[in-house]
C-alpha cells in the first residue's frame, strides 16, 4: 500500500508535537500547555529512521527560525 504525502513543499502549515506516543518520566511535564508551530513545508522525507515505517516525515521552517521534524498526524495546512 503506497500512501502520498498530503501537504506539498511550500504549503503554510500549523504543527503539534503529539507527545503522547512518548513515556511520561516526570508528573510536570503534564501541566506544559501544548506548543503551536507555524511554518512552511520545506522537504517531505519517506526515509523513515525516526517514526513508525508507514509514516512520512516533514521538515517545516518554523516562524521563529528553526528547522523542525513532524510526522503526517502532527502536520496541519492553514488555509487563508
């Protein structure tokens, strides 16, 4: 089963760290309100080292400057 990314390079999107897929080693890390990202979608990668096999990655240049990685489920496009 072949799946095709769903955001193209270029496209404005918002973005979430879904952190529930990680262990929980301290109870404060609770109380942190969730973080917004927003960015545009700078290279889609299929090489898969990070997440599950059947996930893409994408790599979004984010308003404040920095480069960050998200899988397909943490990756939203903003319309205008």
């Amino acid at each position: 089963m072949k799946t095709k990314f769903e955001h193209a390079i270029g496209d404005l999107v918002i973005c979430k760290y879904e952190l529930d897929y990680y262990v929980r080693l301290s109870p404060f890390l609770s109380d942190i309100a969730p973080v917004f990202y927003i960015g545009i979608v700078i290279a889609r990668q299929s090489q898969l080292l990070v997440f599950y096999e059947r996930d893409f990655i994408y790599e979004v240049l984010c308003t404040e400057g920095n480069r960050r990685y998200f899988a397909k489920w943490e990756v939203e496009k903003l319309s205008l």
